[in-house]
C-alpha cells in the first residue's frame, strides 16, 4: 500500500493498541491510536486527521454517551471499519447487525486482519492502493 493509507486503532486495552500498532506499521501504515468514544469521534472530526480505515473495539470506555458505530457510519459512511473484538461478547449486541467485517480479538488472527485491512484498502482506495516501497514513521 502506498504510504498515504493511514489506519485509527480504538482500544481500550494500552497492549492491544500498542501489538497492533507495530503490526500495521510493519505492514507500511501510518497509525494513529485512539483508548476511547472520544478520542475516535475527535479524529473523525478533524479532517487533517481523519483515518483511512478504523479499527475498533465497540467496548470504548464512554461508549455509552454515543452509539459511535452509527454516528461514524454517518460522519464517514464510505469509511471501511473492521470490528476487532471477543466474539462471544460481540455477538449479542446490537452494533454486531453492522456489515463491517469482525475478527476475533485473541492474538491468533493478526494475519487476517492484516489481509482484511489491505482488502478493503484496496477496495475503497482502488487508485492509491500501490505496494509500499518504504517503512512508515507511527504518529500517536
């Protein structure tokens, strides 16, 4: 991927945020990291900031202030989101109706969602979507 691609992490787990950051830096992404409903919708908001792709952990702490999947789908609707969470609590709420492809947050699937990233990248960015001829500096 050209380095134009850059990639928002919500989590709100400090250790998840951090393995994959370094796996999408690895990959030849900018990230940006994000630990709360806030920090997200403060991204989305500033538009020298705005990601490229989102991924996220729905279990925001302050997630309960806004339904952030939805507000985002209506601040960004072209903007791919891969959810990146336990499936077994995932499954039963309401945001699990969302078309974004969802990955199991266990460690064991940083392959897929790699594959996924690059996917919908490539998908949503058809002109830009090149591979990268250089390794990326992480902005935080």
């Amino acid at each position: 991927m050209q380095d134009t691609f850059t990639v928002l992490i919500a989590d709100r787990n400090p250790n998840v945020r951090e393995l994959l950051r370094r796996e999408l830096v690895a990959e030849g992404f900018r990230v940006q990291l994000a630990k709360s409903s806030r920090e997200v919708m403060n991204y989305m908001q500033d538009a020298s900031r705005e990601p490229d792709l989102l991924v996220i952990d729905p279990d925001l702490p302050d997630k309960d202030e806004i339904p952030l999947l939805e507000v985002i789908s209506e601040l960004a609707p072209d903007l791919p989101v891969v959810i990146h969470t336990f499936l077994a609590d995932y499954i039963h709420r309401p945001a699990a109706q969302t078309s974004a492809p969802v990955i199991e947050k266990d460690g064991k699937h940083l392959d897929q969602l790699k594959h996924i990233v690059r996917n919908l990248l490539g998908k949503s960015y058809p002109q830009e979507s090149q591979p990268a001829d250089k390794t990326l500096n992480t902005e935080h």
